[in-house]
C-alpha cells in the first residue's frame, strides 16, 4: 500500500458529515419504532446539535468504534 498523509482538515469535514450522518440515521431508527415521522427533523436536531445527551453519547461510541476498528485494520493491512 501506498503512503498517505494525514490532512486534518479533510479529516474535521468528513467528522461533521459522519455526524450529521449518523445523527439522521439515528433520528430515523427512532421514528421508525416509535411510529413518529413527524418528528424525525426535531429529533434530528436534537441528536445532532447535543441536546438529547443519551443519543449523543451512543453517536459517540458508534463513531468511536468504527473509528478505532477501521484504523486497526488499516494499520493491520499496511504492515502486512
């Protein structure tokens, strides 16, 4: 595999789409299970601007486990 470098600034832009990303997702699975759709914006924006706390944290550990197994098996690739 080839080298690459790390660009902090691609990395902050890709961060607040996954967010943003995951916080639609999550709004939805909400929606789709308490039979809400109309509520899908206003719990979009409550998990994406932090102020549903429960919802903020499991984006949290969602990202931070993608993020931490995706980069051991980069890493696992590169030296391989």
């Amino acid at each position: 595999m080839g080298t690459t470098s790390f660009n902090p600034v691609n990395f902050a832009i890709n961060l607040v789409i996954g967010w943003f990303f995951m916080s639609f997702l999550q709004a939805a699975f909400l929606c789709l299970f308490a039979g809400k759709w109309d509520a899908l914006l206003t719990r979009f924006r409550a998990i994406a601007f932090f102020h549903d706390g429960r919802a903020t944290i499991i984006n949290l550990a969602i990202i931070l486990s993608i993020g931490i197994v995706t980069n051991v098996l980069w890493y696992r690739a590169q030296h391989r």
